[in-house]
C-alpha cells in the first residue's frame, strides 16, 4: 500500500471554487477563486458554468506545478439531490455523473464537483469520491414523521463540517465521537443544529426548519407563509429568492455582515440589538429541540462555523443553553481537512466507500 497519497479538493460554491491540496491529510495549499456575479450571470443554469469551473481548476493545478496524473484521489463536495445518503464516502460513478446533470437536482454548483471529478476517473484513472454529504440520512425514524403521512422530514445539514469537528472535539476529551453525544450548531449564511448521538445524526433542526440567518427566512407560522404565497406578490421564483438571500439580518438592516451588526449595537442602534438578539434566542430554540431527542443526554453544545468567530453571539447563546451541556466554541470550517481525511480512511482501507447505485 501506498505510504503518501496527494489528493485535491474541489469544493464549488455559490461565487466561488475552493480547492485544496493534500498530501495524506497535510495540507499543502489551498485557494478561493471568487467568480463575481457578473461572471456568474453570463451562464444560463448551473451546468453551463462548467467550462468556466474546469477552467479554474487546471490553472491553479497548473500554477502549483501539479498536472492531473500527479493527483492519487480526488475528494469531491458535492452531490445530486433527490437521493438518500449513508454518512461516509461514495465513489463518484456515471450513476451519480447521470443525476447530478438532470436539472432537478443541478440546483447548486455542488453538483458539478462529481462531474468534473468524473472526468478525471474516466480520462486519467484516478479514484473520485464525496464524503459525508448535505443529505446524509440518519434519521431516527421518529424524526421523519409529520403531521401529513405523504411528506417526510428530510436530512438537509452541515454534515462534513459538524461531523469532523465532532470528531475533533470528542478527541480532545480523549473519547471516540461514537462513544459521545454532541449537539452541534453550525453557524453561518446557512445555519443547522443536530443531535450527534453515538456516531449518528439522529434528528436536526436544518436551515429552513429553525433560525433565521444573516440572509434565509428560517421557520415561518404554516398561515402566514400559505399568505405570502397567494398574495400575488410573488412568483415561486421571486419567493424562494426573498427566502434564500433577502432575508433575517439582510430584511431588518440591510446587511449580513455580523461585525457591521455587531457595530450598530455598539453606535446604539436598538433594531439591530433587538434582532441579534432574537437570533441567538432562536439558535438558543433550536438547541433545545434537539436536546430533548435524547432525554437530556448531552455531552457538549459545540457552535462551529463562520459566525462562531463572534464572541458577542456566542456568548449569547452560551447563556441561554449552558444549562443543558457545556458550551465548546471551534470557529470556522474544516470543511477540506474533513474531505481530505475521510477520503485518505477510504485509500488507506480504513473505510469502505458505497456506490449510488446500491440499495439504502
């Protein structure tokens, strides 16, 4: 078996690409290429941004001297929707290549780092994978259940972030992450809270079902969202915009910028105080829920993500839920190191990767 494997990362978003290269799981470099919105607005749909993502990839690959056959393994953040995930490792195949380009599930510019990855699985033979995916499932059956017997809660969460950070965390007090439960609160311009219970997902509050964010609308009443959508304001589109991006912070003050928050409490402005506040109450909320899912029985409340940077945030809902559990704050994503570690438990034999296709 090989002693060092390099491996590159490529994790598209929204109006960027972020790559990575590891040698085993030492980083060696990583990068954000911003694609700015007037690039991103010359292509019609997601898939149509492929030559412009491809193109990104080879020259940086090309600026560090690497070309594509000196890559072992590719680690891939993305994945169609529409699909039942188990945690861990998938091969990228021409089963998921096949329904990440049906525009269903070509949503978000995830869906294009298994397409590109495939590329290189077919060209130079190199092994593909994503790892612990948006829609991981591992729901308690109890938490699928809603008032309606024909729809079903859906996973929808941070998944690699929180489960590596879990994993980090549960190290540092000398257990194994299957062997605590963590409530782990992802905080940033998506926010999700879940109960890792023994090494599972168990239940989660995702973005949509609990908060609101800096710009997401977060859980409306059942009426007053069944009032927005007959008002005749707006088109499905238009709604779903107003929920994603123009939203939380963005609605009341113009910004989803915490620090420029943060700065107005500070110049006294009572909006914005009031606001913050209420968001840290709802994250505070969302805690709770998930603290009931095991009786009480929480090990650590861990605040992750980029908000989490924020003291004055997170020392508000330290306060709230510091009753349930004791309050870890680890700032920040690791979002490349979870990618490069799991795929490195894939090579190294220590995790066996599942394949589309396979029955859930």
């Amino acid at each position: 078996m090989k002693d060092s494997w390099k491996i590159l990362c490529i994790n598209p978003g929204s109006t960027s690409t972020k790559l990575a290269l590891f040698d085993n799981d030492v980083k060696l470099d990583e990068t954000n290429i911003e694609h700015s919105s007037d690039e991103i607005a010359k292509f019609d749909g997601i898939i149509s941004q492929l030559p412009m993502r491809k193109a990104a990839i080879y020259e940086y690959l090309d600026k560090m001297g690497v070309a594509p056959r000196d890559i072992d393994a590719i680690a891939a953040r993305g994945c169609p929707g529409g699909h039942r995930y188990h945690g861990g490792a998938y091969a990228i195949d021409q089963d998921m290549v096949g329904e990440c380009l049906k525009p269903a599930n070509a949503v978000h510019p995830m869906c294009l780092a298994p397409i590109i990855s495939y590329e290189w699985v077919r060209d130079f033979h190199i092994p593909a994978y994503c790892y612990d995916v948006v829609m991981t499932d591992e729901l308690d059956e109890i938490a699928r259940v809603t008032s309606l017997p024909w729809l079903k809660r859906r996973p929808s969460m941070h998944m690699l972030n929180t489960r590596a950070v879990a994993r980090e965390v549960a190290a540092g007090m000398g257990k194994k992450y299957e062997e605590v439960n963590f409530i782990m609160c992802h905080l940033g311009g998506g926010c999700s809270v879940s109960m890792h219970n023994h090494g599972r997902v168990t239940d989660m509050v995702p973005s949509g079902e609990g908060t609101f964010t800096p710009s997401r609308a977060g859980m409306f009443q059942t009426y007053d969202m069944i009032r927005l959508c007959f008002s005749g304001k707006y088109t499905a589109q238009s709604l779903r915009d107003l929920f994603q991006d123009h939203s939380g912070l963005v609605a009341y003050l113009g910004t989803s910028d915490c620090r420029a928050v943060e700065q107005m409490i500070a110049d006294g402005n009572e909006t914005a105080k009031l606001v913050y506040d209420a968001f840290a109450y709802n994250i505070a909320k969302d805690v709770g829920k998930m603290a009931v899912t095991t009786n009480g029985e929480v090990d650590r409340i861990v605040l992750t993500g980029g908000i989490a940077y924020s003291e004055m945030l997170t020392g508000m809902v330290a306060k709230r839920v510091g009753f349930i559990a004791p309050v870890v704050v680890r700032p920040g994503a690791i979002e490349m190191e979870a990618l490069a570690s799991g795929i490195l438990r894939v090579l190294r034999g220590e995790e066996q990767a599942h394949t589309f296709a396979e029955e859930y």
